[in-house]
C-alpha cells in the first residue's frame, strides 16, 4: 500500500472520527436539554406541593371541619408523596430507556454502514459477472463464426480445433469463477437479510420503547388532573373558610349586641326587681359565651403564629429558588462557554474538511451536514447565553437610529437562503426609521421565520407585512402550517416551553421566542398570536415609535 492510499485512508479516518465527535457533542447537549427540562418540572412539583401546604394551613381555620380536614390532608400528602416517589421512578427509568434508545441508534449505524459496505461489493461482483458474460458472448460469437467457416477452412482443421479446445478450457473457467461468484453472491444476501431481520428487530424495541413513552406520558397527565382535583378542594375549602370567618365576624357583633343588652339589664335590674331571675340568666349565659369567645380568640392567637412560622418558611423556600435559579443560570453560562472553545476547533476542521474534500465524493454530504449541525449548536448557544444575560439583567441593547425596512430585508434575505423549499413574500413594508437596536429587532424576525418554515412543512409560503398603526410600528409574520391550539398560545413564550403535540416531531429547545420577547420588551413593545390548528399562524410584535424619529422619513 502506497503513501497516498495510506493519506487516504487516514483522512476517511478523521472525517469519521469527527462525525463521531459531533454526534456525541449533539446528544450530550440533548441529555443537559432534558436535565434541565426534568429540574423545571420537579421545580413546579415542589412549588405545586408548597401550594398545598398552604391550603393545608388555611384549612386549620376551619373549627368545626379541623380534624376530619385534618385527616384529609393527611391522606392527600400520602398520596402525593406516592405520587412524587413514582414521578421519580419513571424519570430514572426514562434516562435508562433514552440511554439505551441512544446504543440501539449506534447498533442501527453501524449495521446500515455494514449494509452499504454489503452493497458496493454485491455492486461491484455483480459487474465482475457483466464483465465474464460478455466475454463469454463474445467467444460463442467467434465459435459460431468458426462453424460457418469450417468448410472454407478445412485446411486450418487442426488450428481451429486446437483454438476451440483452448476456448472451451477458459469458458469452463470462467463459467467455475462465476458459479464462485454467484456462491459468494447467496452467501452476501443471507448475510443482507441477516441483518435486515436485526434491523427489524431493532425498530420493533423502538417502537416499544416509543409506546412506553407514550403511557408514561398518560400517567403524567392522570396525575396532573389529580392535582386539578386537589387544587378544587382547595378552592372549595377557601370559600368554607370565608363563610367560617363570616360567621365569626357575626360571633363578635352577637357579643356586643349581647354585651350592650347586659348594661341594660344592669341598669333594668335595678328598677326592675321582678325581671331579676330572668336577666341573672341571661348574664349566666353572655359570661359562657365570653369564655368561649376568648378561647377562640387564643385558638386563633396560635393559628396565626403558626401562619407566622409557615410565611418565614415560604420566604426561605424563595429564597432558595432564587438561589437555585442563579445556579442555574451560571450553569447555563459556564457550560455555553465551555461549548464555544471545542465548537470552534470542530468548525475549523469541519471548513477545512469542506474545502479540501472532492465534491462528487460520497463523504461530501455527511461534511455538509456536520456543518449544519455545527450551525444549529452554535445558534442553540448563543440562545443559552442571551438566556443567561436576560434572567441576569445584563442583555443591552445597542440604541441607534436605522431604516427599519433593512431589518426586514436582511432578515428575509438571510433566511431565505437557507431555505429553499419555501418563499418568503415581503408583502408590505415602512419606509421609516426606528430608534432602537436593529441587531436584535433582526434576531427576533429571523427567529420568527425560522419558525414558519419549522413548522409549514407543507406549505410553500410566507408571509411578512409592517405598516404604522396607532404610532406604533405593527410586524406580522404569517405561515400556512399546523398552527397552535388555543390553550398553547399563552405559554409559548415562557423559556423551555414546547408545546407536547408537535415536540416529538420537530428539533428545538423552547428558547427562541422565550429570547424574542424579551427584547420585544426591551423595546417597550409586546408580542400578540393569531392561530386555528390545521391553517396556520400569524405573530405580531407592536414597537412604539419615539415622536421625533417616527415622523422623520427614511434616508436612502
């Protein structure tokens, strides 16, 4: 083997060694996605959870319901303590299932790469096969000539027969090579089927795993509903509260009322001497009342230092998730960084890779997509650090006055470069200026443009408008997608949100218009969503316009 085969082969190394390295790159930052998704969700289980320990200490005030609601809520804390202790195990079991979904995809790679290898040699005694037919055509055709021949040339006898002999011992040659041949061409596709079967089998345990997935899915919203179901006690014993206290407040007029009638009978028991028994009485009975009052009074006395105790407690809890939250954001920051410095090199090497590689190679289209894949790690990125900058307070913006039709056009035009299936139509445009930070305001369209053509995988077009209206400038960009259900559109700009349908079926964190809306904020503006499932979406941002630069026309 010569040196150039060996630099060869040495650079099919490399490039597969590369992908390898990206592919773990992307599902180790798919895994830290899923942590962090998994931390949100126990955040919102302990904060639901110290939501019914409120409800829990409001019940106390209940004097007539306290130990039977006492014992209810004991029984309701054992049950969401079974149900946290099952949320977990299927977490645990969810991780296990995703590590082995994850060695289940590397045994598939690596039998399609074994199948490919399979193919090209089947290809490649398939044309060795071509190659001995034809000659073996081209002999029978000079043996016929040599027939027809034969009494012309009765002189040549014995050199023909000597030929044709010599003919025949390589056809029976090569008629033995290609029974070889076609030996190794059975034994090839058992080993194809072989590994067919496996594949099979390998896509039967996903979809097991799949469905799985899927009933752990329904276990969780069983036990939301059941938290709904919690969350209407609650409220139902919030309103038995407030008909408690309405009777306690009409407890104490009843005790001054009764309080005022025994000054007038003190009075009346001095001019009235017959009525003495009767109001003695009645004093008898207003004292055990004011006993009785007075204990509550103490009741209610050590109810509230318990609330006392129970506030100084949640403010802690605030205190800790304030806490938690900066970890986080730190974590997000520093793994962000840390991400950058390896992505480069790869990039470089990537580039490199690009260049120097023959484009009618079949290795040129896995160097085009690892550049892609490079690209989407370093918007995903990006979106952690202005994530981080915007929970920290420390995003700025760049204030300048500029065209804001170039924002339109620059954004359009760059996202229309990377999509070729769907056109982006400018439909109606502002020549005007704006006094803002046109690198965001550009962020936050190509944001909503990457969207669109996300989720129209059917459709062709999209639509963008700007017009002033109400001084203020009003953006709509309109897709003929799946569009969004109703009860979706409020949480869609929360951080990590992704609507449960359609996640399963289309890449993404949850982040970009988390990102968009807060530099819409920044702005001074607001985001609004206009969508009906099965026809599309259309999102407006409204930006209000300073006086002095909303009335000045646009410098070209």
């Amino acid at each position: 083997m010569d040196k150039r085969d060996l630099s060869d082969e040495l650079i099919f190394a490399n490039r597969e060694l590369v992908l390898q390295n990206q592919e773990k790159a992307k599902l180790t930052a798919e895994l830290i996605l899923a942590n962090i998704e998994l931390d949100l969700q126990n955040e919102e289980k302990i904060r639901r959870a110290n939501e019914l320990v409120i409800a829990n200490i409001e019940l106390d005030f209940q004097n007539s319901e306290k130990l039977k609601r006492a014992k209810e809520l004991i029984s309701a804390n054992k049950k969401l303590d079974l149900l946290y202790e099952e949320k977990e195990k299927r977490a645990a079991e969810l991780v296990i299932a995703n590590i082995e979904l994850l060695f289940q995809n590397e045994e598939k790679e690596k039998r399609a790469t074994e199948l490919a290898i399979a193919y090209a040699q089947l290809n490649l005694q398939n044309r060795e096969k071509e190659k001995r037919a034809a000659e073996l055509l081209l002999a029978n055709t000079e043996l016929i000539f040599q027939n027809q021949e034969k009494e012309k040339r009765a002189a040549e006898l014995i050199v023909a027969n000597t030929e044709l002999v010599f003919q025949n011992q390589e056809k029976e040659k090569r008629a033995a090579e290609l029974i070889i041949a076609n030996n190794e061409l059975a034994f090839q596709n058992e080993e194809k089927e072989k590994r067919a079967a496996e594949l099979i089998i390998a896509n039967s345990e996903l979809v097991f795993q799949n469905q799985e997935k899927e009933k752990r899915a329904a276990e969780l919203i069983i036990a939301n509903n059941e938290l709904a179901f919690q969350n209407e006690e609650k409220e139902k014993r919030a309103a038995e509260l407030i008909i408690a206290n309405n009777e306690l407040v009409f407890q104490n007029q009843e005790k001054e009322r009764r309080a005022a009638e025994l000054i007038i009978a003190n009075a009346e028991l001095i001019f009235q001497n017959q009525e003495k028994e009767k109001r003695a009485a009645e004093l008898v009975i207003a004292n055990t009342e004011l006993i009785f009052q007075n204990e509550e009074k103490e009741k209610r006395a050590q109810e509230l230092i318990i609330a006392d105790t129970e506030l100084l407690l949640q403010a802690r809890e605030k205190e800790r998730r304030a806490e938690a939250e900066a970890k986080k954001d730190e974590f997000f920051n520093i793994v962000s960084h840390e991400f950058k410095t390896p992505l480069t090199s790869i990039k470089a090497i990537n580039q490199l890779l690009e260049k120097t590689a023959n484009k009618t190679d079949k290795s040129y289209a896995f160097i085009l997509n690892a550049g892609h894949s490079i690209k989407r790690l370093e918007r995903l990125i990006e979106d952690l650090l202005d994530v981080t900058k915007i929970n920290s307070g420390q995003i700025d913006l760049n204030i300048t006055a500029f065209n804001f039709s170039d924002a339109l056009v620059n954004s359009i035009f760059n996202v229309q470069q990377t999509s070729h299936q769907h056109q982006i139509l400018l439909e109606n445009d502002i020549d005007i200026r704006y006094m803002g930070d046109q690198f965001r305001i550009e962020q936050v369209m190509v944001n909503l443009l990457n969207n669109a053509i996300k989720y129209s995988p059917n459709s062709s077009l999209i639509i963008v408008k700007a017009e002033v209206e109400a001084g203020q400038i009003v953006v709509i960009v309109q897709d003929f997608g799946i569009g969004i259900a109703k009860e979706d559109i409020d949480q869609l700009f929360k951080r990590f949100y992704r609507v449960s349908k359609t996640a399963m079926h289309y890449q993404g964190v949850g982040l970009g218009l988390y990102i968009a809306s807060e530099i819409i904020k920044k702005h001074n503006g607001r985001f609004s969503i206009e969508s009906e499932p099965g026809k599309g979406s259309s999102f407006y941002f409204y930006l209000p316009l300073e006086q002095n630069i909303a009335t000045q026309p646009a410098i070209n």
